[in-house]
C-alpha cells in the first residue's frame, strides 16, 4: 500500500479508524506493523501534524509499533518533557499498592477497555528508550534526568505506585548509552543513580540488563555468559570509585552471569554423559 499520494487529513482519519472502529466486515482488508509504521513515518512532520496528534496516533498503535522502523519518537519526547505522563502510564498499568483514591481522569470502568489500555501502557513503557534529559546532540543533562526522576518518583509515591515506579525507572535507566570513553551506563545516569541509590532501581536496572539480551542462540556450556560476566565486570572496576552504587549494581549483573554459566556447564555435562 503506498501512502505518498494520500492527502494528509485523510491519512489521520485512516489511521485513527484503523485503531479505533471494531466493527469491520468479515474479511475486510487491515493495515499490519509495517504499514502502520510506514504511514506513520510520511506522516509525521507534515504541515497541518503536530507533535501531540503524532504521539496519540503512536499510542493508539504501540502493540504494532515495537520493533518497527517509526517506533514511538513523538511519544518519547512527550515523556521526556513531562514526567507526569510517565507516572501516568504507570497508573494504567499497574494497581495502587495503597487504598488511595486514583483522580477520575484515570479511571476506566469497562473491565475490557481497561484491560486493553493496561496491556497498551505496559507495551509503551517497555518500549521508551530515549533518557530524559536527552538534548538534541544526544547528549544527557544529569541535572535535568535528576530532576525529571525525582518529580516521577514524587508523583509515584503520592499515586501509591513507589515500589513499581523504581522498578520502571530501573528498566528504563538500563537502555542509556555508553560514555565517549567506553565506560557503561553514560555518567549523567551514574550522577543521576547514585544520588537516589535506590535498591528498587538497580533491581529494576538489573532486570532491563537481562531483558534486553532477548532471545540468542545457545552454544554448549557458559561460555557466553562468561563473556558477558567478563564486560560487566570490566565496567564495574571502572565505576567502583567515583559511583559505588552503580558499580555495585553492574558486579551483581556480572555475578549473576557467571552463576549462569556455571548452570549451563553443568547443564552440558549431564547431556554428555547422558549421550555416551
């Protein structure tokens, strides 16, 4: 299906009823990931397309959208610029841990809908990768990813999401990019890190580290394992003295390979005596 050709208010009702009208005729023709992606891409900075229209079309599609070539760009500035919006995709996704009274605006009273919106919120917060306080050089400010993590995590405690906001923060915080100087993640995240020292943040950092291997082929034994213990490793006696907290968070990561690797040798000689 080409796009080029089709006018631009056109192709927002087009897209916006693709997501939207459940009620198509059997049979009847439905846009997939990639063409999705693709209108979205000649979409976006359009004249007569503004950043929010861009962000709510890629939130109306972001079960299509990851691992696409768009991805969510509009929504991830969004968040980056408004803390609020993060703590609110928490909100949707995850329950009070407190018996606090959520604001109106949050809630949803169809259980189908609300489900639905839930999944959605989740995919959205699995899915940003862009660190707040990114500038447009692709450069961090510390003070202001500081700043944005202590309003989220404000905003979480006062919702009675604390325990699972630093878990997503942890998560997130693991997609930063490596420093000029090889070290792992980029210092403004050490700055931001260390100063909350958060255990639910590095346990939520750890997890985003193994989540984010996805799925590989096995070779026999640890090896690969060992090898990713060895790079974690390198990067925690880097960070030992000026960041003791993330030092600390990537040594368990490192640790945690090697008990792998230890487990798929072991693995490996039970199949080979089984095997002679």
């Amino acid at each position: 299906m080409d796009f080029k050709d089709v006018e631009t208010s056109r192709l927002k009702r087009l897209l916006r009823d693709v997501a939207t009208v459940n009620d198509e005729p059997a049979g009847h023709f439905k846009l997939d990931s990639y063409y999705i992606s693709e209108a979205l891409d000649l979409l976006d900075g359009r004249a007569g397309v503004t950043s929010d229209e861009m962000a709510q079309l890629e939130f109306l599609f972001i079960n299509a959208l990851d691992h696409s070539n768009h991805r969510i760009p509009n929504l991830e500035n969004q968040i980056a610029k408004s803390p609020g919006l993060f703590v609110q995709a928490i909100a949707l996704a995850y329950k009070r841990s407190d018996e606090g009274q959520d604001p109106l605006e949050w809630m949803i009273e169809n259980p189908e809908q609300r489900a639905a919106v839930a999944l959605a919120a989740r995919c959205l917060l699995n899915q940003i990768t862009k660190i707040p306080g990114t500038d447009e050089n692709v450069r961090i400010d510390a003070a202001a990813l500081t700043e944005w993590l202590a309003e989220v995590r404000r905003l979480c405690r006062e919702y009675g999401r604390a325990e699972i906001a630093d878990h997503c923060l942890g998560q997130l915080l693991a997609k930063a990019p490596e420093d000029e100087n090889g070290i792992w993640p980029c210092e403004a995240v050490c700055e931001a890190m260390e100063g909350i020292a958060s255990p639910g943040i590095g346990e939520g950092f750890s997890i985003g580290v193994h989540n984010s291997r996805g799925v590989h082929c096995r070779g026999e034994g640890g090896e690969q394992e060992r090898k990713l213990a060895a790079k974690y490793r390198a990067w925690a006696e880097r960070l030992h003295f000026d960041y003791p907290y993330v030092g600390g968070i990537i040594e368990g990561i490192a640790e945690s390979y090697e008990r792998e690797a230890r487990w798929h040798d072991s693995e490996a000689n039970i199949a080979k005596r089984l095997s002679d």
